[in-house]
C-alpha cells in the first residue's frame, strides 16, 4: 500500500523545518521507498513498517512538542509495488502527456 | 489520544452505508470510546488499541473491495482523557454559549 | 454538499479554544446546517455558500497567527438534504442498532 | 499559499487514471505552479485562484460520477513564493542531506 502522512508540531513556532528533518532522517532509513513533497511524506509498504514508521516519526515529534497532529492517507490496492511513481506514470499515460512532478 | 479515520471502499459503488456498518460494528464492540459522525469516526485510547483497530477496519473492508481509501487524523496532546466531549466544551466555554452538535 | 473542515493555527501554543471559537462563532451566524465535534466542523450547502464559509473562517485565523493549516474534506453525492444526520441513520439502519454519536 | 487537493469520483470502478487524467489537464492549463504526485496535486496561488482551480476540478469529476469525495489541505505562512521546492529544500537544509524526491 502507498501512504501520505504528516507530523505536525501544534505550539512550537511557525519554523517547522528542524524538527521535521528529524522525522525525515528517520524515514530515510528506514530503508522504504519514500517520497519527500511540500506538504508531506509518501512511503510504500506494509501496513506493518508503514505504520510501525509513522509511529515512530509521530513519537519523536511527541518528544520535541506536547501537542502533535498527524494526518495519514491509505491508498490500498490489489495491486503491484513502484506505485509512487507507477500512479503518476498512468495518469501520463491516460492524458498522453508528460506532467510537472 | 484522539483520533478521526474513514475507511471508504473505490469501486464499489456509490450506496456504503451496509459495508461501513460492517466496519462500524468493529468499533462499537472495540469497547473503546468513540463517537461516530457523518464524514468519520472519532476514537479515543492509546496508539496500539486505537490503529490496531483501525487496521482490523481497514482490513474488513480490504476483504469487501479491492481498492481501499483510509484516512487518519490523530490530535495527541499531553493531556487527559475524555476529550471527545471535552474538545467540543472548551471551545463553547471560550464562545460563552453552546453549538450545535 | 457535506463538508468538514478544520483550521488549526500553527505556532500559537497549543490552547487553542479561544481562537477557535471565534471562527465557530462565523459557522454558528451562517445560517447554514453544521455539527462541532471534537476534530472538526461538519456544515452541509453548497459550494459557494460552504467555501465561501470556510474562507473567512481562514482568513480570521490568518488574523491572528502567521501560520494556519485548513484541512477540508468534501463529500458531493446526487442526493438530497439532511445529510449530517441521514448518514448516521443510514448506516445504523444498516447495523440494526443505534450508535454512539 | 501551498494547497495539496485530491478528486476521488466513489463508484465509478477502481481505475481512475482517466478520469483523474482529465482532471489533471484543468491543472496543467490553469497556468499555476503544480506538482502531481501519486497521492494528489499540490499547487501554489492565491485563495480564489487556487480554490477556483479546485471547484472546477471538482465539478467536471462529478460530471463523470455521482459521488465525489475531494480532500484540501492548505498551508498558509505569511512568507514567499515557490514554496513547492522551497518547504523540501528547508527540510534537506536542516537534515544537511538531500532527500528523495
């Protein structure tokens, strides 16, 4: 399954870049593929490391602030891997055309 | 913690509400505190008991349609418990009168 | 339409009533359908009306943090009124039991 | 502002490339900087640019299907453009190491 999540700090400032990379190191190696966007992280995988993943990402964050909200999008789908990048590639297919990505 | 999730079935039609109560009667047997809206459903307890549920509801539904959308929202905030009914009373505490719901 | 959205401002600590009453209190003068519940706003109309609705709820918090995060989420389905309560109803009716909401 | 938005027509089959094709092109020809990823689109523009991108977005999906259901997340910082790269660039920054992206 394909994931998009996000671990918000609520109350430390508006400067969120270091403790996110904190996060991010984590996901980095965990050996996942990943994906890094502007409004989040996509990680493919089992329901197991994926969510085992999140959970450590959300509790780090946890350490660093008292209030944390993170968002978590399943897409779960009979289906094959290389999805991050195989789901973009259809969509190409579908129009006929290449997109920004 | 509190959380929101949906767990909605692609490809399956339009008409959810018979497979959601599937889903639903998970959570109502869980034993966990829950509320349940029009766009989701609301649980509180600790990160094990809360997405180990939501992964047997996930689940459920994955054995009733091959495409499967899940979506998480967790507020963790250093704090005590009943917040279902308490996030809702602060804020009408703050406004000085009730609101609907 | 149902719609529910929710306007979290980031970085001005982590109680946050008091602003979010103040963006309940546009929902509540509305006029339109709404639900508060512990993760969110829950209002039903349509889409200018609603949008319309969650933008100056926005633009308020805007106001008053640097910083907002909005999540809304939209379900649109050829079908009539009522639906914040009528899709809890359909889903017991499905169970065959009430639920806790 | 950063917006990330998703249109999932509920119904219609689970192979949605086409229609999310056709969806996509609205993106493309809005003249707005985007980036399609295998969970959604994220795009940067003012309130009524980017949520008029997102309503006809929406409205040509329901078009095609009966029920739609569109998830928006707005990020919204008193701050610059080209936010798009910038947000994982400032993560990398901070982490002193470029992710995957």
């Amino acid at each position: 399954m394909i994931v998009e999540f996000s671990v918000v700090p609520i109350g430390r400032g508006e400067a969120l870049a270091g403790l996110v990379a904190r996060v991010l190191d984590l996901v980095d190696k965990s050996g996942l593929p990943y994906q890094l966007t502007a409004m989040g992280t996509i990680v493919e995988g089992e329901w197991e490391e994926v969510l085992g993943l999140i959970r450590r990402c959300h509790e780090t964050m946890r350490g660093q602030a008292s209030r944390v909200d993170t968002h978590i999008t399943i897409d779960d789908r009979a289906k094959t891997d290389d999805r991050i990048k195989g789901k973009v590639r259809e969509v190409e297919d579908a129009l006929g055309r290449e997109l920004k990505k």
